[in-house]
C-alpha cells in the first residue's frame, strides 16, 4: 500500500537535514505506528507525505500503490487515498464544515472520473456518520474547526477520513490534546474504518492510543531514521522502560 | 461668466459642456447647487479625500469610452420586484414596470413639473447638508445637472423591493442621475440597483427615513466592466430607524462610492457594507462619513476587498459622534485579501468623538491567503484554484453577511462565484 524507500529530507529555508533514510512499508489492512522522541521526524514525515510546502526531498521515494506521492500536488495525493489526520487541525472562519466536507468528496470523486455525491446523498451519509463520533448538527454547520474543543476537532478530522474513505491513513499524533474518554470515541472511529483494504500509520509518542487502536507493527524512529522495528510489545517497552534503554541498544 | 477662451478654469469648463435644466420645482435647488459646485470647484488631487483617487477621469469634459459587454443577465432579474429601467441613464418606459405600488408613490425626475412639496423640501437638501464638513463637489454637479431619475415617497410598507436597472448601450455615454427616497415614519422599502449605467456615471440618491421607517439598500455594480462611476448616499435617519446598505463591485475602471449618513433621531442604527472584487485595471474607493447627532445610535461599516494583478482598493471611514451623543456604538472595519504583491490598498480610518459615553471600535487589515487553511482544503483532495476561491468567499462573509434577506444573499454570492471562476490566478 505505502512504500517508502530511503526517505531524506531537509528543510527548504534552512540547511537541516530532518529525514535521513527513512524505510517503511505498510500493508493494506494493517496498523503500523510509529512512535518516537520529539524531534526525531515523525510529524516531518507525515508532512512530506501529504504534500505540505517547506521540505525538500533529498532523495528517496515514497509511493501510494503505484503512485508516485512526491511528484504530485497534495489534492492529487489526496484524490490518490492519502489522508493526513492533523495534529493541530486548522481553523477556517467563514467556510462551514458542511460546505467544506462537501467540497472535498465531491472533488476527489471528480478528480478519480467519479460521479459527484447529490446534496440529499451526501446529506444522509454524513449525518450518520457524525453520529458514530457524536458530532452534532451545530458542529457540522459552523465554520470548519473554529471554536471546536481540541477533541471536537479530532472527532472532526475522523469525520473527514470517514466520508472521504481514503485507502491509506496517516493519523499524526492524534492522542495529543484528548482526555481518555475523547481518545476512546476517536480511537473507536478510526476502528470502525479498518478493512482489509485499508492502511493505517499512527504516529504517536505514548503507548496510551495503541490500547485503544491496536497496530499490528511497532516502528521506532530516531534522528530521522526508523531504527527498531516489532510487534505490540515494542509500545509497551517503550512505555515502561522510556526511549533511551531503546536506543541505547540500536546505537 | 467669463468668456470660453478666457476659460482654463476646469470647473468652469466642465460646467459649460453642461446644460442646466430649468423650469419647474427643481430649478431652484438646481442653482442653488451650482454656486456650491463653482464655490467648492471639481475635486482635486490634493483635496484631503481624492488623494488616494484620480478625480481627473471622473471631471473631465469627456467621458472616456467603455467597451460594452452584454453576456451576463442583470443580477436581480430573477428576484420579484418593481422594474425601473435606465440605459445610459435615460428612463426607458417600455422597459419599465408600471410606476405604481400600494403605499409607494413613483414619479419620473423629469415629468414632475408640479410642486410636490415633499421632493422640494428633499432635492439637494440632504446633499447639501452632507457639504459639511467634507465638501463633495461631484454631488453638488450632480444635484445641478442631473437629467433623470426617480422621486419615490413611501407611506406604508412597500409589498415588494424596487430594483434600478441602469442599462449601458452606447460606448461613450456620460450618465448623471439623481434619485429621492422619502419614507414616512415606519415605511419600510428594499431598493435594489445594477447595471454598469454607463461609461461614465454619477449617480446621487438622497433618502430621508422617518420615525421608525427601514431602509433596505442591495447594490452590484460592474459586470467586469470598464465603466467609470461617482456614486453618493445621502441618508438622514430619524428615530429608532433602520439604514441598510450593501454594495457588491466586480471589476469596473474606477468606481467611487460615497456614502453619508446622518444619525439624528435616537436609537437609529446604520449598517453599511461592501465586497468587491478586482483584477487588473480596478481602482474602487469606499468613502464613507457617519454622523452621531443622538442617543443610542448603532452605526456599523464593514468593507472588504480582494485585489490581483495591480487592483487598487481605497476605504476612507469616518465617525463623528457629535457632542450629547451619548451611549453611541460605533464599528467599523476595511479588510483587504491582497492576492498577489501587485495589488494595493490604502485605508485611512477615522473617529472623531465630542461626547464621553459612547462606544467606537475599529479595525483595518491587509493580507494574503493563509497557507495554513489552503493547505488544509488541498489536503483533502480539494484543487488550489476551488480552495482559494472558498478561503475568498470566507473572507468576504463578514461583509455579504451584513445582507439580511437570505435570496438576495444567495444572488450576491453566485455572482462572486462566477467572478472568482473567471479570475482564477
């Protein structure tokens, strides 16, 4: 589904180098997560993958099936089944959620040569999809993520993986900011999404959101390199022993 | 007078390719005026509010020619509505609905030789109020010269809006006209206007709002085009009445829209709003002048423009809370989205307060689409071009908001649609 091949990358404005060989593949139906130290690249991955503006591939390849993510712009990533869930999702005053959400089935069905969704279909389908992750009609009205609690907007950006139904799913420190019981309700949306069909990538720092979304593969990155690879149980030593006993091990 | 070869006096000579109309109710208003123009003389350069605008092409003796583009329905014409049609500023009948509605009465500029007293008591009286303390030539040209335009009286609530169709026909067509709007006390009117008018256009409406009346004002000029125009509001509130005013502008040469506003009756409210939208060769100046003369009056200005490809956008808003005129609220606020670094905009905000209690806040901003948000949108699979027109439209809400009725909020937002899908950078 997702295979990176010795990833670099720097930052366009400064010469630091963020990723320095990054190799990872993920499977269709399966959860890999990647924990990590802060500064260690995770996000910088996510970022890279997605299309954001300020990075500089220094070489390697990153591709989407046969896709080859880096050479396109981020709607086409998009439209090609790449969805990034925000770390800090983004306030946009004066677009409502709806018109927002609307736009972007819509356009990614356009850009695949899909019929686009009608006003009562996509209606239908988005109110009962708000409802699994207990958004409400008001949040779906009001402009897109202004003056939503921090875990009414990951709630949101669940919403927004849920209808655009994306193939590969990066969820880039989705934990941060949620109290246990919104963490659940997130962790239980992206859970009713998993298929065979689907990939997921779960950056996190803390074993806490792998209770709840359990990855079936267990990357750990340093210094923008993946630099121990296993199962669940790598979460947990993480979790009782810190990073450094981990890395002291691989250095 | 003097002699024409004696004259370089630009007023003079721009008064003498004009012909006073005489006779009837008017002519003593209209020369009345005229020594206010010859006194004031045309707007200049260095007068305090033409700096940041070119008065020339709006006073010089000739107007300059403005292609004619016909390919875009009028704005309102699927909106229910009494129709009064001018091209090239000329009444045209057979155009034109019946001047007739329940509580409303119409009648021509022109036609009305009779006395009406209230049209007397009104024609460049409420212009000539609004001399002080910003003199406005082009207004007093216009009070002088005006060869057509509406009187309409409204005593009750109107049963429907009535729209202005100002139709341009002929290339070169140099249109001034002069509407009056009276609204006993609690009257309520919609006004609706469109159309480019014509390639050079100056156009003054004077509404008197009585006790209790509303008045509803929804405006689109341009069409993406070339047209030149000078434009006046002169409104005069009384208590516990409504004004409210809302101008689109797509494109258009050189567009100055003046609006002054009189808030003497207690407990009035004002709103004034505008969204425009310019590519290229653009230069639109919102100039507007509230004054607080009573308590408790809202007053609210809220302009945003977005500008391309050297379009220049201009705001100069001011209120004036008169001394007594306690517990005023006062708002104001001009935003430009700059969409690339060719664009302009010049603000100059002002508040000028005699009296203790009051309330005025304002605000002037210029600045570019967020990257952060068009990231986000493009994120999600939406097109640059589909994203920066949302993160557009987002950015003019806050001004077609101000729209109350919901349809003609629609209408307004389909049109910037359509001009945001025709300029895509």
């Amino acid at each position: 589904m997702l295979t990176i091949k010795d990833l670099r990358v720097k930052l366009e404005e400064e010469d630091k180098q963020i990723l320095k060989g990054v190799d990872l593949t993920v499977e269709a139906g399966k959860v890999h997560a990647i924990m990590g130290p802060n500064g260690s690249g995770k996000s910088t991955l996510s970022y890279v993958l997605s299309g954001r503006d300020g990075y500089e591939v220094t070489g390697g390849t990153a591709h989407l099936g046969d896709v080859d993510l880096l050479d396109i712009e981020p709607e086409e990533r998009a439209a090609a089944g790449l969805f990034l869930a925000f770390q800090y999702p983004v306030e946009i005053p004066g677009v409502g959620n709806m018109t927002f959400l609307r736009t972007a089935v819509n356009a990614q069905r356009k850009a695949r040569g899909e019929e686009e969704m009608s006003a009562a279909e996509f209606l239908k389908v988005v109110r009962a999809r708000a409802k699994e992750l207990q958004i409400d009609a008001d949040m779906l009205k009001r402009p897109v993520n202004v003056g939503f609690s921090g875990g009414e907007k990951k709630r949101n950006e669940i919403l927004q993986m849920a209808m655009l139904e994306p193939k590969m799913c990066i969820l880039d420190e989705t934990d941060s900011g949620l109290d246990v019981d919104a963490m659940k309700l997130v962790a239980s949306g992206v859970n009713a999404l998993r298929d065979a069909g689907r990939g997921f990538l779960v950056i996190t720092h803390y074993q806490r959101l792998l209770d709840h979304i359990k990855p079936d593969v267990v990357h750990i990155m340093s210094d923008g390199r993946i630099v121990k690879t296993g199962g669940p149980e790598l979460a947990l030593e993480v979790e009782n022993n810190g990073y450094a006993d981990i890395l002291a091990e691989v250095a | 007078m003097a002699a024409p070869a004696l004259n370089t006096d630009p007023t003079e000579a721009r008064i003498a390719d004009l012909t006073l109309p005489t006779g009837g109710w008017s002519e003593a208003a209209r020369v009345d005026a005229l020594a206010r123009l010859r006194s004031a003389g045309l707007p200049q350069r260095r007068d305090e509010y033409w700096k940041f605008t070119r008065p020339d092409l709006l006073t010089q003796s000739t107007a300059q020619a403005a292609v004619l583009d016909h390919d875009e329905a009028p704005i309102f014409s699927g909106t229910e509505a009494l129709r009064i049609v001018f091209d090239d500023g000329v009444f045209n009948p057979d155009a034109s609905d019946a001047l007739a509605m329940e509580h409303v009465s119409i009648e021509r500029l022109t036609d009305t030789q009779a006395d009406i007293h209230w049209a007397k008591g009104l024609y460049g009286v409420l212009e000539q109020a609004g001399q002080t303390p910003v003199l406005r030539p082009l207004a007093a040209l216009n009070t002088a010269f005006a060869s057509d335009g509406v009187l309409i009286h409204v005593m009750g609530k109107a049963p429907k809006a009535i729209n202005l169709v100002y139709n341009h026909r002929l290339e070169t067509s140099d249109a001034i006209l002069h509407h009056v709007i009276k609204l006993d006390a609690g009257a309520d009117l919609t006004i609706l206007e469109n159309g480019p008018a014509a390639a050079r256009f100056n156009k003054v409406m004077e509404v008197d709002i009585g006790d209790g009346a509303s008045f509803h004002h929804v405006r689109a000029q341009g069409r993406d085009h070339e047209r030149l125009a000078a434009t006046h509001i002169f409104a005069r509130l009384g208590t516990e009445s409504t004004f409210k005013s809302f101008t689109l502008t797509v494109n258009g040469r050189l567009t100055r829209n003046d609006c002054i506003i009189e808030l003497t009756g207690d407990d009035a409210v004002a709103h004034v709003a505008g969204a425009c939208v310019g590519d290229g060769d653009f230069h639109h100046d919102d100039t507007v002048f509230i004054t607080h003369d009573a308590l408790r009056c809202e007053s609210r200005q809220v302009f945003k423009k977005v500008l391309r490809n050297g379009a220049v956008g201009v705001f100069q808003g001011k209120i004036l809370v008169k001394q007594g005129a306690q517990k005023t609220d006062g708002y104001q606020i001009s935003q430009s989205l700059l969409l690339d670094d060719d664009a302009q905009f010049l603000a100059k905000p002002e508040l000028e307060i005699y009296a203790d209690d009051v309330v005025c806040s304002h605000g002037s901003t210029s600045g570019a689409i967020d990257d952060e948000a068009l990231f986000y949108l493009r994120s999600r699979g939406v097109p640059a071009a589909i994203a920066t027109d949302l993160l557009t439209l987002a950015f003019l809400a806050e001004a077609v908001d101000e729209i109350e009725n919901e349809e003609l909020r629609e209408v307004l937002v389909d049109r910037l649609e359509g001009w945001l899908e025709r300029h895509r950078g």
